[in-house]
C-alpha cells in the first residue's frame, strides 16, 4: 500500500496555514498525554497485564467467611471517594510544588520543599515541625491505655497537677495557688456549682409496664387494668367533689323564679328608701320649723360622791386581777411538770413539720419544673382492652405514639415547656375598604360593595 503524497501547498499567507493538516501531530500528541495520565505498559505490574491459571479470585473470595469478608471490604478505600482520588500519571509543572513524602511513626506525612536559608521558609519549617510534634503528642495521649483503677468521679485538686503548690504545712493557701496558676498560663476555669445539680429524677427511657405488651400474660395484662382503674377512680372522685362545692351547692329553679328572684335582687334597698322617705316626711310636718339636725347637748357634771365610787370601783377591779395573775402563778408552779410536757410536744410538732416541709420541698426540687404557662400533667396509661389483643405483631390494635412518648418525656425532663395541641386557628377578620384615591364624589360605601361583587368596580389608576 502506497502512502499517500503529502500535497505541496504555498504557505505565503496566513490563511494557507489553516489547510496545513495537522492530524497525524495531533494523534501523536494525544497518545503522548494518554500514557502520562494512564502510563505506558511498561509502567505497569505483572498482576494487571497477566492472569494465572487455575483458582480464580471469585473463587477465592467465595471460600471466605462472612466475617473475613468484611474485614477486606473494610480495608478498601469508600466508593463514595473514588471521585477524589487522582489517577493521572502527569508530573506536576511546577517543580517548587512538588511534595517530598516522609515516613514518621508509621503515617506519611507530606512537606514542601523549601528554600530553608530564607528567613520566611526557616520561620515555616519550624512550625511545622512544632505542629507535627504536638500532633504527635496527641496521638500518644490517645494511644494510652485508660487507667480503670482512677475513679473519673471524684473531684480532682488542680493544685495535685501543678508540683510545688500543695504543701503539707499548709502555708500556701488555695487563694494564692489560684493566683499563681493564672500568671503561670494555667487558669482554672470555676465551673458553677448548678451545672453539677439534678433537676430531674425522670429518667432518659423508662420500659413500659410489660401489660402493654402485644401477647402480654394474664397477671401482668390485669396488673395493668387494675392501675389504670385506680387513676380513672382518683379523676372521677376528683370531678364529682369538684360538682358538690360548685354546681351542686345551688339550688335548680325555673326561668319564672330565676328572674323573679333577679328582680327581687336588684330591687334590694329600693322598699326601704322609700319608707325612709314617708316617715321623713312625717316629722318634719310635725316638728318645728325651728329644729336644727344637730341635737343639743347637756352639760350634766358628776358629782364628789359619784366620782369617788367610781374611783374606788377601779381600784376594787385593780385588786382583783393582781390576785387572779398571783393565784395563776401559783397554779403553774403546781403544774410545772404539765406545762413542761406540753412545751416538749409542741416542739415535737414542729420538729416533725420542719421534718415534713423539707421532704416535700426535696420532691418538689426533681418535679417537672413550669417552664411555661401550663403545668406538666403525667399522660394516660396506654392500654389494650382484652378483646384487642391480637397476639402478633401484624394485627395488633396501635394505642401510643413512639414521637409522643418521646415528646412528654422531653417535657418531663425539663428539656421542653408544656404545650397543648391548638389545632386550627380562626383566620382574623380583615376591614376591607376603598383607598381614598379610588373614591368617587357621590358613591357610597355601600355602593361600591355591589360594584365590587358584579364585578363592575373598576379602579383607575
């Protein structure tokens, strides 16, 4: 096969070199930058060139348990990152740029080359070298083994760490430790002591009562109805006393006697200003015109025999209660052992009520706290009836919600306010009226409605 003449063309112009072709560099080029991604065959390992005879790796693989299979799948890089990884074989351009691979504590670690007699690059290497110390050093700490005798409870002196601090003596008090731990670079941070305090026994999970099982036993199913009886009996007690000291203490009349009883009310005082007002008017008819409302007083003066009974009257009385207060405390010295019983029982009384109030205000410290305006109210018992228990899993009766549950568990533990479901909200009335602009002289509001809903209204802008 003959190759075929290259046509001999004038290149006199610039447009003559456009129809030089070029094809045979272009594919040769290519190739060239297919090898220096992909790399040449020589580049390559005999494994991916050449394939042995006999078991292959499927096979192999199959003979692997589930197990050991993992354990290879876990050695394998994510396919999820297979976009990240750089398979070109191209050098980097830029010779500044390339990495020099060093081998510390078993990982590689990448550096550039640097120029390190310039001040800049001397500076760089040596933080980087201080980084990969302290990220070595934190790699040991990880490394170590937990000591599991140390308690990770107990409260830890910060002056134990710092040497030189802590004295048997005692001649260096906590004050000046802290002092020196902050000039030192070591602050300690005072965590306050109410992030350490519970503010709930409620714990994260509780198990359900094992009657609320899908295939529950007989004892534990009629444990569990004879809780929820005893909680509906409290409620039921509860509405009835909440009727008989509300609605019951009054008595049912007719509407005839309700208003005729209103009316009587209303009328209260009406009767008796009227009577008030006749009977004035009678003794003013009678008495003079002369009589003032103000009634004239006498000066009636006692006399030396009235004022000395009186005198002595009072101290005839004053007598009588200084013997009646001397006979008292003769009476209570008869009766010391009494009065000392009844001091003992009244403080008895008092230490047990003090007894009280602090065990209640020590539950109230771990009740639902009212974070909001409504009050935690414990849920009902999610029970099945015995008709609905199915027995399986497929046809069973769903009574709870695992987002409710865990919902008021929230609200229990503190984490949430109590709310209560609103369900849909009345949209507000909007006032619709025409913009002052849009007025016309001589139409009224009204008017302009029944435009609007003819669909006649037009604004004019």
């Amino acid at each position: 096969m003959s190759v075929a003449k290259r046509k001999r063309i004038s290149k006199k112009n610039k447009s003559a070199w456009r129809k030089t072709d070029i094809k045979d560099v272009e594919d040769y080029l290519e190739v060239q930058r297919q090898e220096e991604r992909v790399g040449t065959v020589a580049d390559k390992p005999d494994e991916e060139l050449f394939i042995l005879d006999g078991e292959s790796v499927a096979q192999k693989r199959s003979a692997l348990t589930e197990k050991q299979k993992r354990k290879v799948n876990a050695k394998k890089p994510l396919r999820s990152l297979n976009a990240l990884i750089n398979t070109s074989k191209v050098q980097d351009p830029i010779v500044k740029r390339n990495r020099v691979k060093l081998k510390k504590s078993g990982r590689i670690i990448e550096e550039e080359v640097r120029n390190p007699t310039k001040p800049r690059h001397f500076q760089a290497n040596k933080d980087r070298a201080r980084y990969h110390e302290t990220l070595e050093k934190k790699n040991n700490k990880k490394s170590r083994e937990i000591d599991t005798s140390k308690d990770i409870w107990a409260v830890e002196d910060f002056r134990d760490k710092i040497p030189g601090l802590k004295d048997e003596k005692g001649w260096i008090s906590r004050e000046l430790a802290l002092h020196v731990t902050n000039n030192i670079g070591k602050p300690v941070i005072k965590v306050h002591e109410s992030i350490r305090h519970r503010t709930t026994k409620a714990k994260n999970f509780e198990p359900p009562h094992p009657g609320t099982s899908y295939n529950p036993s007989l004892e534990d199913h009629q444990d569990l109805l004879a809780n929820v009886v005893q909680t509906e009996t409290k409620i039921i007690k509860k509405e009835e006393h909440m009727k008989r000291i509300t609605t019951k203490m009054f008595s049912k009349v007719t509407p005839e006697e309700r208003d005729q009883l209103r009316l009587k009310e209303m009328r209260a005082g009406l009767d008796d200003e009227d009577e008030g007002n006749n009977t004035n008017d009678e003794t003013n008819d009678a008495d003079t015109p002369y009589t003032t409302l103000n009634a004239p007083v006498e000066n009636k003066k006692k006399s030396k025999q009235a004022r000395r009974k009186e005198l002595k009257q009072k101290e005839l009385q004053k007598k009588h209660q200084e013997r009646k207060a001397l006979k008292k405390q003769v009476a209570d010295l008869n009766r010391i052992k009494s009065i000392k019983a009844e001091v003992l029982a009244e403080s008895e009384a008092l230490n047990q009520l003090k007894k009280h109030r602090k065990k209640v205000a020590e539950q109230k410290k771990f009740e639902p706290k009212r974070l909001g305006r409504l009050k935690y109210v414990e849920p009902d018992v999610d029970v099945n009836m015995a008709e609905d228990i199915a027995g399986n899993l497929r046809n069973i009766k769903t009574e709870s919600s695992l987002l409710v549950d865990r919902f008021k568990n929230f609200q229990k533990r503190n984490i949430l306010p109590t709310s209560v479901a609103t369900g849909k909200q009345k949209a507000k009335k909007v006032k619709r009226f025409p913009r002052a602009s849009h007025k016309e002289a001589g139409i009224s509001h009204q008017m302009l409605r029944d435009q609007k809903k003819s669909g006649t209204l037009k604004f004019i802008k």
